[in-house]
C-alpha cells in the first residue's frame, strides 16, 4: 500500500506541460498532488457513507445481506491506506496494474452494493466517481476503460436477471446503455476539460514566470537610476522610493523598509506641495524644489509628477514623483563646455603662450636698453599685461586639466594639517605676508583623499582670492582646519573683507565672471570643480570670527577611512600668539545653490 498508486495519472495531465522549467515543473506536480488528496478524501467520505447506510439496512432488515457490511469494511480500509500512505511522486510513468488500489477498488465495491443490495436502493450514480478519478487525473484510455467496464457490468447484470425476453428486460438493456453512453460522454468532457485546464495553468505559470522576470528588470533599472523615483499615495505617504530618491531626501540615513510621510518635515514641504496640487488637479506638473538635509548640505531638484490610472472607483491611484538633481545636470553641461574647452587648450597655448613669451623677453631686452622714465613706465606696462595674459591662458589650461579622466585610480591620501601648514609657508614665502595670514590648525590625525597637486592649487586659489579682498592688516586672513561631525573635515578660509554685493553672489562659482576687470574669473570656478572631483564640497557664507565679519570659503572634504578618528588639536599661527579662532555662520552658499542670471 505504500507504493505509489498514481503514477498511472501523470499522461494526460502532464501532456500539456512538456518543456517547461523544472520550477514550473514543481509547482504542476504540487497541484496535482492537491488534486489527488481532495479525489482520495472524497472516496473516504463515500465510503464512510456507505457503511453507515449498510449497518442502518442491515440494523432495520430492509433489505441486503449481511456480508455487505464487511464488504464496506474492506473498502473503507482500503481508501484510508491509499490516502495516508500513498502519494503521487512518480507522475512520468505510464499506465500500471497499480490502478486497481484506488479506480479497481472502487468499482468492485459499487458492482457488489448494486448487485446483492435490496430494497429499492440504486447505487449506480456512484461509478461517476471513478470515471471522473480515471478521465481528471488520468488519460483518456483509462477513462473510456473504466467507462467501458461499468458499461459491460450493467448490460451484464441485465442479462442476468433476465430468464426471457419481455418487455421489462428490454427497458433495462435499454436503461444500462444510456447510463454507459452517459459515463462515456463523461469520460471525455471531463478528460478534455482538465486538459484545457492544464494548458491554462501552464500559460498561467509561464506568463507569471515572465511577469516576475521583467519586474526584476525593472526593479534593476529604477535601482541603478541617477534620477529619483518616488512612488506617493494622495496621503503623501511614500510607498516607495528608488536609492537615489532616499539619499536625496535623507543622504545615507534614510530608514530601510520605513514609509514616510513628504508632508512630516518642513525641509520637504515643497514636494509635499507639488504632490497635493498634482492630485487636485489630475494631471502632470513640475517644479524646482529645494529640499535642505542639514545647515551644509541642500539639493536642488527638479520635479516631475505622473498619476497612475484610478482602480476601484477611486478618484486616482498613486502619484510617480521624478526628482532630478540640478547640479548632475549643470555639472553634465560644465564637462562638455570643459571637453569643448580641452581641445582648445592646445591651440591656444601655441598660439598664445609662444607669441607672448617673445613679447615679454623683446620688452626685458628693451627694458635694459632705455633710461628715461616715461619709456620705463611704458616697457613696465607692456610687463604687467604680458604677466596679466600669461595668468589668463595658464587658468584656461588649468581648467582643462581639472577634468576628471576615466580611469583614474584612489587619489593619495594626504596628513591635511601637515599638507596645509606647507602650502600656506610657501604662499607667506611667496607674497611676503608674514602678519597677515594666521593657520590654525585643529585635525592633527585627519586624512584626506586628495592629489597633493590639486590641493595645493585649490588652497592657493581660495589664499590668493582673500589677499585680493582683505584689508592687509595682522590676521586679517586665517586658514583653520577643523572636525566636521564624525567622517568629515572642514577646511576653511576667512577674510575680513567687504560683503560681496547681490550681483557677485549670483555668478560667484560662474567661469569667466569676475567683479574686476583684470581677472580671468576662473578662480573659484577651478576650485569647485577640483572639489567635485574628489566628492567634497565649497561654499561661502559671511561669518564673524574675533567679533570681525568676514568673508569665509570652507571646503567640506571625507575623512579617509585610513585615518584615526580622534583629532587632537594642534594650532600653528603667524604670527604666534593668536587665539583659537571661532567662527559664528549666520548662514551659507553652496555652489548649487546660486540662482540663475536672468536670460
């Protein structure tokens, strides 16, 4: 009884599967084990049925003899092995002798109760069971088979009860044949049904296989998205959101597996808003929004709404919010206008660098040879444009330098106190300014993921610019380096200069813009893209140190992995006895946050 008793089974209902995936594979043999256990518990309950109904017959005396309640016994006991101890694993087989366990069981059971049953009970509706067993989980042989059986035992015991024709004997033949043709037809509408059913389930399993396939992909796409996606319902809950939607809103601490609401933080009041009056007015909007993480770090974003269609009577279904980051976009058009600009460096080097080398030497020549101060004063001038054009084509080639190359390794990582103590002696060498710059340095253990090189001319730029603006006077410049939270350095640059006027703050990291004449105005605009390269960030603000207001640039860089993280502070000043500076910052500007020049 613990074999297998349905290997018999698996022709008609695997036909329809063939060549399909073992996991598909898996999941049929799984619905036809279910359908076979349901086929099993329905032959128990049928025969606990008929053994009630022959103790009650034989307990009135209507009618049967009274082995026929052994004879339930044995069936009863029989369904009940093959439900508990049997089970379809081998369905690849073809058609057995195993059958008569369960369809051969069944029908000697049934022909027995309809022959020696008395008393006016017809059990012949009963044989539909196995007819249907034999034509749903099996093929259609063994389905016409048993038909054919069940057919020939009727038309048999009608010719047994039979001792002449007449008249009543006809009817019975008659009777049988109809009731064997109906199982026939039975056989095959069941047969054909459960096949047609089968070849759906497998459509049904292969489409959810493509289905589950492509969700993958599109769940890949969305993943490796440089846009911002965010799926929102008229609540303003976040249902979902892509990794670069979460750093937008949140950076690194946006909160794995957690719905949150657009309208719960001041910082995302305008996406909160422009998800609102999408709703209302039911169809698509943008907008440029800022949302600001900390009092360092703001993101400028362009937004884009989209509404799904509306299911279930509802007004509208879920809003697809598209965020897209201002500065990727500005920094895409600044790399080609720098690519464009690359290929002109050349040309203009040697069109520009050699003509003006012979210029200045002619004018040194010339120069030595005249004496009288008018013509000095004029071989000067000629110098000090000479130097002024010299210092413009060197900034056009410095800005074609910056561009980032593919393929670049890790960039060194750098001491940034000792780099910074160095750099700032040799621009004090370099501008005789002994009193005017103080270097207060706070971050003895920081290190910093920077080319030597582009830190050098990124300090030097920042150094030379608060020369140009500061009143000249003792400390009137400082270079501080400080801890910035827990993984990043604040390298900074104060003067006590003048407010910088609303027009300069519009285009201050602009290329080519600059408040005097003499100046090529690519300055600060090197220094923000020697920042970005390496994943840090400047920016400006008016702020007060030693109760003086001054212009400060700082520079937000990571520390290295490599370096310690408990700075021991460590302060070197020109000249000696300053006091460690503290900078108060009513607020700041970062380059992304510049508003555009009206066009």
């Amino acid at each position: 009884m613990a074999r297998d008793v349905t290997s018999q089974f698996a022709p008609s209902w695997f036909s329809a599967f063939e060549g399909n995936s073992a996991h598909n594979r898996e999941k049929r043999q799984h619905a036809f084990f279910r359908l076979w256990r349901a086929f099993m518990r329905a032959r128990v309950f049928i025969a606990v049925v008929l053994l009630a109904l022959q103790v009650f017959v034989v307990v009135t005396g209507s009618g049967g003899p009274d082995w026929l309640i052994l004879v339930c016994a044995v069936h009863l006991s029989a369904t009940l092995a093959v439900l508990i101890w049997s089970h379809p694993t081998e369905l690849g087989k073809p058609f057995q002798f195993q059958w008569l366990l369960t369809i051969g069981v069944d029908l000697l059971a049934f022909a027995l109760l309809q022959h020696f049953q008395q008393g006016g009970i017809n059990y012949t509706p009963l044989f539909a069971l196995p007819v249907l067993l034999a034509a749903i989980l099996g093929s259609l042989t063994l389905a016409l088979a048993t038909a054919a059986s069940i057919t020939l035992y009727m038309l048999g015991e009608a010719a047994l009860s039979a001792t002449v024709l007449s008249e009543v004997s006809t009817s019975r033949f008659l009777q049988s044949g109809l009731t064997g043709t109906g199982f026939f037809l039975v056989a095959v509408l069941a047969n054909q049904l459960a096949l047609r059913l089968a070849r759906e389930e497998a459509l049904a399993l292969s489409s959810q296989a493509a289905a589950r396939t492509q969700a993958q992909v599109n769940e890949l796409v969305i993943e490796s998205l440089s846009e911002g996606v965010l799926v929102v319902d008229p609540h303003s809950v976040v249902r979902n959101a892509n990794p670069a939607a979460q750093f937008m809103l949140m950076g690194e601490d946006y909160p794995r597996g957690a719905k949150l609401l657009l309208s719960a933080r001041p910082a995302w009041e305008g996406l909160a808003n422009l998800v609102s009056e999408t709703f209302a007015v039911g169809h698509p909007m943008e907008s440029e929004v800022r949302i600001d993480l900390d009092e360092l770090t703001t993101h400028r974003l362009f937004a884009r709404t989209r509404l799904t269609s509306a299911q279930g009577g509802r007004r509208a279904g879920l809003c697809v919010l598209f965020l897209e980051d201002l500065r990727e976009v500005e920094a895409q058009v600044r790399t080609e206008k720098l690519a464009s600009m690359g290929r002109m460096s050349a040309a203009v080097a040697h069109e520009i660098r050699n003509p003006l080398s012979a210029i200045t030497q002619a004018n040194a020549l010339l120069d030595e040879e005249v004496q009288e101060p008018g013509q000095k004063r004029l071989t000067r001038m000629i110098e000090q444009n000479a130097q002024r054009l010299s210092r413009i084509v060197d900034d056009i080639l410095n800005v074609a330098r910056v561009q980032p190359t593919r393929g670049d390794g890790a960039p060194p990582v750098l001491p940034l106190d000792h780099t910074v103590r160095q750099i700032t002696h040799e621009w004090i060498r370099q501008n005789q300014a002994q009193r005017v710059l103080g270097v207060h340095t706070h971050a003895a253990t920081a290190h910093v993921g920077f080319d030597p090189e582009h830190l050098r001319r990124l300090l030097i730029n920042l150094l030379d610019n608060a020369l140009h603006h500061a009143s000249r006077t003792a400390s009137s410049i400082r270079v501080i380096t400080q801890p910035s939270g827990n993984d990043r350095i604040r390298l900074s640059v104060w003067s006590d200069g003048a407010p910088l006027e609303a027009g300069v703050l519009r285009h201050l990291f602009e290329p080519f813009f600059s408040s005097e004449s003499r100046s090529s105005g690519l300055g600060l605009y090197i220094c923000r893209e020697l920042c970005e390269r390496y994943g840090a960030q400047i920016a400006y603000q008016r702020s007060r140190l030693d109760q003086r207001e001054g212009n400060e640039f700082y520079v937000l860089m990571a520390s290295s992995a490599n370096a310690p993280r408990q700075p021991v502070q460590q302060s070197l000043s020109y000249p000696p006895g300053d006091s460690i500076p503290s900078l108060t910052r009513p607020g700041s500007l970062l380059p992304g946050d510049l508003p555009r020049s009206p066009r």
